[in-house]
C-alpha cells in the first residue's frame, strides 16, 4: 500500500505566509490553496468547479465532476473517479452584504 502524505496546518501556514495576497496572482493562489486544503478537493475536482455548484445561501458546494487534462486541445469534464467522491461540502462563508 502507498503512503499519501497530506499537509498538516502548520504546512498550510508555512506556504501562505509567503505569499504576497495584493497581487492578483499571489491572491488567487492563496484562494485557490485555502480551498484545496479545507475541502481535501482534488485538482481535477477544483478545476471542474461552475459558479452552480456554489449556493451561495446555504454554503454548500456540490462536488460531482472532474477535469480531464490531457492538453489545452483536450479536456473535458468526467466523472469522478469513485461514487464516494461525489459529495456535498459545506463551505462557512462570510456574509460581506451585511457589513
């Protein structure tokens, strides 16, 4: 059996803290770790993310698909790779429209 090593949160902290959060890019890449690392998502199921699989008002994001990337002339989405993966994530988001 392989070993799969995951992040702890102090290796979470470690990388993010080197990033640079006003540049656009540094921003995203920080985002796009923090989702990652919260959910447990795969590359392939954050990169099949639509704005439909968010509801905003409950929090949850469903996850039932994932990319395929072989190239930039072919990708597509599938689905993912056990019934076990497909899953509801309940994300705690800020409300900003009360502030």
């Amino acid at each position: 059996m392989s070993k799969i090593d995951f992040w702890t949160k102090e290796d979470f902290e470690k990388i993010v803290s080197i990033l640079f959060i006003n540049d656009f890019y540094q921003h995203f890449i920080f985002v796009s770790l923090w989702l990652l690392f919260i959910t447990g998502m795969r590359i392939g199921e954050a990169s099949a993310l639509q704005w439909t699989d968010i509801d905003f008002d409950t929090g949850l994001l469903n996850i039932d698909k994932s990319l395929f990337y072989k190239n930039a002339d072919n990708y597509h989405l599938t689905d993912p790779k056990t019934r076990a993966s497909v899953r509801k994530i309940y994300i705690d988001l800020y409300d900003t429209r009360s502030s």
